[in-house]
C-alpha cells in the first residue's frame, strides 16, 4: 500500500479549521474535518484511520492542546500519526501561541503576517520575535523529536490581524502549505 501523504497542523480551533477548508479545496486535497476540537478528541489511531479512508492527497490533520503544559491529547495523537508506518508527513504547520516561556520548538522557517519568509520566529499575531529558528506555541512540545522533512512556523490561523482570514484567501497559510509541497516534492511525485 502507498503511503498516505499528510501536512500536520498545530491548531484545531474554528478558525483553523475553516482555513484548513479552504486551503484543502484550493490544493485539491482532503481534510479530517473530525480532527477539528480545542483540544483533541480523537486518538491517534481513530486519526489513521480517517487518513487512510480519504479520498485523495494531501490530508490535512489539525491537533490541539488548548493550552496544556506537557504532552497533551493533541500531541500524543500527533506523535502518533507522524510515526505511523502508513504516513508519510510531508510537512507540520506550527502555529505560534501566547504561551511564551513554556512550550517551543525549533522551525526551520517562519512566514510573517505579511507573507514574508523569515529565518526568526513569530508570534500569534504573525510579527517577528527575535529568536532565530523558534516558535512558542500550545502543541508543539514534541515536534523536535519527531524526523519531518520541514516545520513551518506561522501566527494563528486563520487570523493574523485577519491578513490570514478567509476572506482574503488565507494567503499566509497557503504560502506555509505550497512550501511545504514544493519542498517535499509532492507535484513531482503525482506527476
């Protein structure tokens, strides 16, 4: 059987998940819309198995803590899926929080509110932080322990001072998801 090409997303709420919608149907991919949840619900092998029932590729999953310290649901149903012999991760989108000084993980490029690639984190709201290659965030404790081809960091989905709303086209998330296609070669692969 081929594996099953995902792109991981560190967020569930309804903004994310109206996002996610969107880019999916612009891609021509598919979304686990039941993985929408602050935090949650599903485990990861009830995740897998929605992956494996998709129509076609690339499956967008979201997974969220709502804020947990530690490993919370969300993140033990991602390490879950990200590790699975049927999955192969394409890319994570990792989306920035409030909780600074908790949870963080390294990135290896951010796109701002503005739409521009950055070698330095950001925050929710899609601006600059002033460390190079890390990201604060909810869901994002065990990301450095899992072997993904690439971590994108952005602001919070969907929003961003609504340059990332859906009325505009979700532009930042839609840069975030064609680099991480163009990166993994998923064109050329399909092709």
């Amino acid at each position: 059987m081929t594996k099953r090409q995902v792109i991981l997303i560190t967020d569930g709420d309804e903004y994310a998940a109206r996002t996610i919608e969107y880019i999916a149907a612009e891609v021509g991919g598919r979304v686990i819309s039941r993985t929408q949840g602050n935090p949650t619900t599903l485990t990861g092998a009830e995740i897998v198995q929605l992956i494996l029932q998709a129509k076609n590729d690339p499956v967008f999953v979201m997974f969220d803590d709502c804020g947990m310290l530690g490993e919370g649901a969300g993140e033990t149903a991602l390490k879950y899926v990200a590790n699975h012999q049927d999955i192969e991760v394409l890319g994570i989108i990792a989306v920035a929080s409030k909780s600074h000084q908790t949870e963080w993980t390294r990135v290896d490029v951010c796109i701002d509110r503005f739409g521009e690639l950055t070698e330095y984190g950001v925050d929710k709201s899609g601006l600059k932080e002033h460390e190079i290659g890390r990201l604060n965030g909810d869901t994002v404790y065990c990301l450095d322990e899992l072997n993904v081809p690439i971590i994108v960091g952005i602001g919070d989905i969907g929003k961003m001072a609504r340059k990332d709303h859906v009325k505009n086209g979700c532009p930042i998330t839609l840069k975030a998801v064609e680099l991480i296609l163009e990166r993994s070669g998923f064109h050329a692969k399909k092709g």
